[in-house]
C-alpha cells in the first residue's frame, strides 16, 4: 500500500487546496487545479491508494463546499476500486 498525505492545515484558497493537492500526490505541473481535473488524475494517474487528508477542519470558511466536494470524489473513486486488486480508501483527521 502507498500512502500519502494532504495536509489541508490553514489553507484559504481555491488554487492553494489543489497545489497542495498536486505536490502531495506528485500530480504534474500540468494538472488542472479542478475538481474535474481531481478526479482524472485520482482515478487514472495516482500512483496512491491511501490517502490521508489533515487539517480541513481549519480551512477557510470560502472552502467548506470545497472540502466536501473533494470528500464526494474520494469516496466515488474509493467505491470504483474496492473489489480491484489493489482499492484505493482515504481517512480524514481533523
């Protein structure tokens, strides 16, 4: 299992979540800093399949839809590959 971390701690943007989002998962410069873009990179091209997400209790109140939008792909993409060979999950600690 591999496993990373996104540590959500402070952040008050938009493009600030999704860059934090692509250095802790080594998306490429290129990634799209979407939540459709998100949900490619996650389900096809992540070389993860555990990811801990910290700290999104203390983001911006701007982002709260954010958080749950990012938890909604996380558990689709957690769904789709749960009788694969190697499945995929995610946890949250606040």
């Amino acid at each position: 299992m591999k496993k990373a971390v996104i540590d959500l701690t402070g952040c008050k943007y938009l493009l600030e979540l999704h860059e934090r989002i692509r250095i802790a998962l080594n998306f490429p410069d290129w990634y799209g800093k979407n939540w459709d873009a998100f949900w490619d990179m996650i389900n096809r091209d992540c070389e993860y399949n555990f990811i801990t997400i910290k700290g999104s209790d203390t983001v911006s109140k701007e982002l709260a839809g954010s958080i749950k939008t990012m938890r909604d792909i996380l558990e689709e993409n957690r769904q789709e590959w749960s009788n694969s060979d190697n499945p995929f999950d995610y946890e949250f600690i606040d």
